[in-house]
C-alpha cells in the first residue's frame, strides 16, 4: 500500500465528519512536526453494541490507513456514572465484551487491529494525579456548564446525581491523560469537545482538535439508542431478525430527510465498500421491477430513490444483503462458548431471565425500591441502591471493576 502525502492523510481524517474543531492542530502534527496524529475514541459499556458502530469503525479505519495512532477508550467508570445505566458487578464484563465487539467489527470490515490500544479507564482514572486533575477542573467547571456539556450524552433525569455532573469533566480530562492530539466522536458530544477545549487550558493543559461524526437515525426515526430495541440492529441479531428490523424500518419512498435506511447505506455501506475496494453497490431487484442494479455512488442512488426508480422495499433488500454479510463473521464468532459466557456475565438478565420476586410491602401502600433503576430514574436516592451496584467499599468498587483479578 503506498504512503499518503500529509493532504491526502488530512482529507482522509476529514472524509465523512460533520464538524472539525480546531483543524490547524492536526495540519501542525501531520505537516510541520511530521509524526502520527494521535487519536482517541471512547465509548461507555452500558447497552450492547448495535450496528450504528459501523460509522465510527469506519473512521477508525481511515484513521490508521492515515497513519494515525488510535486509542480504543473502554470508559467502564463513565458506564457507572452515567446514572447506574451499568451496575458496578457488571461494568467489568461489559467492557470486555465491548472490547471484543469493537474487535469483531474491525475484523468484519477487513481493518488490522495489531496497531490499536485498547484502554479501560479503570487502569488510570483512579490514580492520585487523574483524581487530582478532576478536583482541579471541579472547582473552575460550574453546575450550570457540566449539567450543559453533558447534556445530549447523560442519561437526564428529575433529580439528576452529582455523578452526572462528573462525567463530562472526565471526558474531557481523558484527552490530556490519554496523551492525544485530537478526541473523536459523534455530533452528539460537541458540547463535551467544547468543554474540554475551554477549561483545559485554563488548567494549564494543552487544547485538542476534535473530529465529529453525523448521528445516524435509528430505524424508527430518531437517534439510534441502545436502549430502544425498536430503533437499532444489534450486532448478533439473526438474518432473520435484521430482516424483519429492516421490514418495519421507517423508509419513506422518495424522502431522504430522517430516513435511518438511506442513512445507513450512505455512512455505513458505500464507507465500507470502499475500504474493500469495490466501488458499487448491488440492489437484488426483480426482473418486474427492472432486474439488479448496481450504484456506483451514493448521490446516484440517492437521486434514483428520491425519483422514484428505486422502491424503498428495494433498498430494504439491498441492505440487508449487504448487512448480514458484515454481521455474518460477527455472529460466528460469538458462537463460542468462552464468547457467550461473557455475554452471559454482561447482561444476565438477558441471558438468562429470572422469575421476577414478588415485592415486599412496607406499610400502606408503599414498595421498597431497592434496585439501581430506580436510582438511573431519578425514582429513588443512591443510598436505596444495592451494594452489588455501587460496591460496599472503595476496595469492592475497585475490584468490581476488574475481570478475574486483571
């Protein structure tokens, strides 16, 4: 593979994004001081990995065949915080099964992973100097500008935890100890990116650019979310779950506008095709209907939808064709035993339901509430929550975090 001139390295990083803050900083890296661009991509394991994982997988791979070095953050703390969305007993499992989804996908679209570092934020946000960095930007970051940052990304509740709070200032400090040039996510974290290039310099800490990714609609409309079965395609869903997902998918004929299909086809297909080398994408249509086609460009596919020539049933077809291709080395992989115990440890109740315990009522018509949901809803204070979510101890919490003693 030949080496990129440093313009073609910047319109590669660029390719795709919608926002770049702070551009001068990666052309000053890549032109003048002449050394790889330092990147990191951060996700919290709370909910599983769905296919929207593709968008942000293919600027990974843009990113190291721009010779960037990447950072893979496994933000298990920020998991906890974010309201209890992941209870601290299962936080360590979760991570490590983001970590080998974010791995699966790599390898399904054909990018090496030898070059990538995976990180927990385990292994240095509970260290003296992080903690101390965190206490510093606590007493500059007021309630009103973290509540604001973290606005699009934290769980928002009626009585919202101090924890909340924290996580953006996290966030933001991840990129001066993560030793990085830029942060890159999606649009949806541009007033954490703002945040961070605000506050760290007032610490003394050097700014970062930031690189922002369009949020791609779910397939009932709206942002794609973890949470709503109903607007996402899990990455271990069957062929013919994906295909019954894409039969109700919300697919206006001839509107482009907050359609989650079209969407997917432009950020993640046509991106990821173009990685392989192919330069085309195929529609199984019927003779009836005027036989395959084949579109060698977005914009021609997406002129040909919005005329009419091609039917949204049509393209349904088309993408889950090419989707369960991608999925299908993802899901061979979770067959094995040692990969669905740690499905199995990640989401149990999942897994394996439980009968649900009949509730115990404490005088006239009141129920304990003793679960960590009820804490991430804003329903119940934090010393109502389980010891199994929040650790009984400092040293319980620190070893929740760790799988088998690692």
């Amino acid at each position: 593979m030949t080496e990129l001139s440093a313009q073609e390295k910047i319109a590669l990083i660029k390719q795709g994004l919608q926002e770049v803050l702070k551009e001068n900083i990666i052309i000053d890296v890549i032109e003048k001081e002449q050394r790889p661009l330092k990147i990191y991509w951060g996700t919290a394991p709370t909910g599983r990995p769905h296919c929207g994982y593709f968008v942000p997988m293919t600027k990974i791979a843009h990113f190291l065949r721009a010779g960037c070095e990447v950072k893979v953050l496994l933000a298990d703390i920020h998991a906890f915080l974010d309201n209890l969305k992941a209870p601290m007993e299962l936080v360590a499992h979760r991570a490590k099964y983001y970590e080998l989804a974010v791995k699966a996908i790599l390898k399904s679209i054909g990018v090496p992973i030898e070059k990538l570092i995976f990180v927990k934020g385990s292994d240095y946000q509970t260290g003296a100097k992080y903690t101390m960095d965190v206490y510093r930007m606590c007493s500059i970051v007021t309630e009103h500008d973290s509540k604001k940052a973290g606005a699009e990304v934290v769980k928002q509740v009626a009585n919202p935890l101090l924890s909340g709070l924290i996580y953006p200032l996290m966030q933001a400090l991840d990129e001066e100890h993560l030793d990085v040039d830029v942060q890159f996510g999606g649009v949806d974290q541009r007033k954490i990116f703002t945040l961070a290039a605000e506050q760290l310099p007032r610490m003394g800490l050097k700014e970062r650019a930031h690189l922002m990714n369009p949020m791609v609609p779910g397939l009932a409309g709206g942002k794609m979310s973890a949470s709503d079965p109903n607007s996402k395609i899990d990455l271990l869903d069957k062929p013919d779950v994906v295909k019954s997902k894409l039969k109700k998918a919300l697919c206006p004929p001839k509107e482009v506008e907050g359609n989650g299909v079209l969407s997917f086809v432009e950020y993640v297909l046509f991106p990821i095709a173009e990685l392989s080398g192919k330069t085309t994408f195929h529609i199984p249509r019927d003779e009836k209907w005027g036989g395959p086609v084949d579109y060698s460009s977005f914009e021609e596919l997406k002129k040909a939808y919005v005329e009419g020539e091609l039917a949204p049933g049509d393209l349904k077809n088309g993408v889950e064709k090419a989707l369960n291709a991608l999925l299908d080395p993802i899901r061979a992989e979770f067959e094995s035993a040692e990969h669905r115990k740690i499905i199995e440890l990640a989401y149990p109740s999942e897994a394996a339901p439980k009968k649900k315990k009949k509730e115990k009522k404490i005088g006239t018509g009141y129920v304990a509430k003793k679960k960590a949901e009820a804490v991430a809803d804003g329903e119940a204070k934090v010393d109502e929550a389980p010891k199994e979510a929040l650790g009984a101890s400092v040293e319980d919490a620190l070893k929740k975090l760790a799988v088998d003693g690692q």
